[in-house]
C-alpha cells in the first residue's frame, strides 16, 4: 500500500514566494548584482525547502513500512518484525498548516505535515531492544494503522508457521 499526502496550502504559499523571489532577482539583477546574489539564494533556499516538504509519502509492503517527505531527503524505514504496536492518534487543533519534528516523551519523534491532521503512532523495538514510538501524520489514520497491523499479523503467523514445520521434522527451530 501506498499512501501520498501533499500539503496544499504549503505549496500555494512557497509558489506565490517562489515567483515573486524570481521577479525580484530579475528585477536588480542589472542593477545591484549583491542584491540579486542575494535573491537568487534565499530563491535556491525556498526551492529546496518546497522540494523537501510539498508531499508526505508512506509506503507498506511485506517486510517495511517507510515513510519520506518530497523527494525523499528526509525519510525513515521500519521493519516489520520491530513494530510492536500501531494505532491512529488525533492530531492537535491548528488553525494553520506547519511541517513538525516534535520530541516524543519515550525518545520517539512525530513527523507531521499539518499539525490538524490526525497521525499514525508506530511503537517499535530500536537497535538497543528500547522501545520507542514515532508519530507519522496522515490524512488516512484508520487505513494505514489497519494495513501495518495486518502485516504485522501475517509476518508473526509465518513465523509461528516456520516453527511449527521445523519442529515436526524434529529440527530446532531457527529464527
């Protein structure tokens, strides 16, 4: 499953900033060249932050459940056999629209496009066997927390299923 979410009122204003930056940087160009240095990189800075943040794409298939802004240089993968728990979260009351990285008390992190919407709370087992939960904002809570607990549910009765065969043919069962 894969689920894209855009953030519509993000786009609309760095498209109207992006535009009038460009006129800007067209406009002094010829007549104050540190000026127009200027324009053109706070023009590259908003462009690159539209390119990060414009979407939210979460993606499930048997082994991994990820989830990447825009082009992907912010993303993050969790295995499938570490999440112990998904549940939807509501989001919090907002009357605008933000990208948020907030700290969780238990170590995790939220990742939200828009502060309203509600989010996906992955709990998982880290490298160090702690386990963490991260937030994931969507605007298909329900959908997506019922897909990963499906796969979970299908990774753990192959598993038991491995076990049960390897017993029978009198071997010891190999994680």
């Amino acid at each position: 499953m894969k689920s894209t979410q855009y953030n519509k009122l993000f786009l609309s204003a760095y498209f109207i900033i992006l535009i009038l930056m460009f006129f800007l940087v067209l406009k002094t160009g010829s007549h104050n060249p540190v000026l127009s240095l200027v324009f053109g990189i706070v023009f590259i800075l908003f462009l690159s932050l539209a390119l990060s943040f414009y979407k939210l794409t979460i993606s499930i298939d048997d082994e991994i459940v990820s989830f990447k802004f825009g082009i992907g240089l912010i993303k993050k993968e969790y295995r499938l056999d570490m999440i112990k728990n998904c549940k939807p979260v509501p989001g919090k009351f907002s009357i605008y629209s933000r990208i948020s990285f907030e700290n969780l008390p238990d170590g995790g992190k939220s990742y939200v496009l828009s502060s309203a919407l509600p989010s996906v709370e992955i709990t998982y087992e880290d490298k160090n066997g702690i386990l963490k939960s991260d937030r994931i904002g969507t605007d298909k809570p329900y959908e997506i927390t019922n897909c990963i607990n499906k796969s979970i549910s299908l990774q753990g009765s192959e598993v038991t299923a491995r076990f049960r065969s390897a017993e029978k043919m009198g071997n010891k069962p190999i994680n």
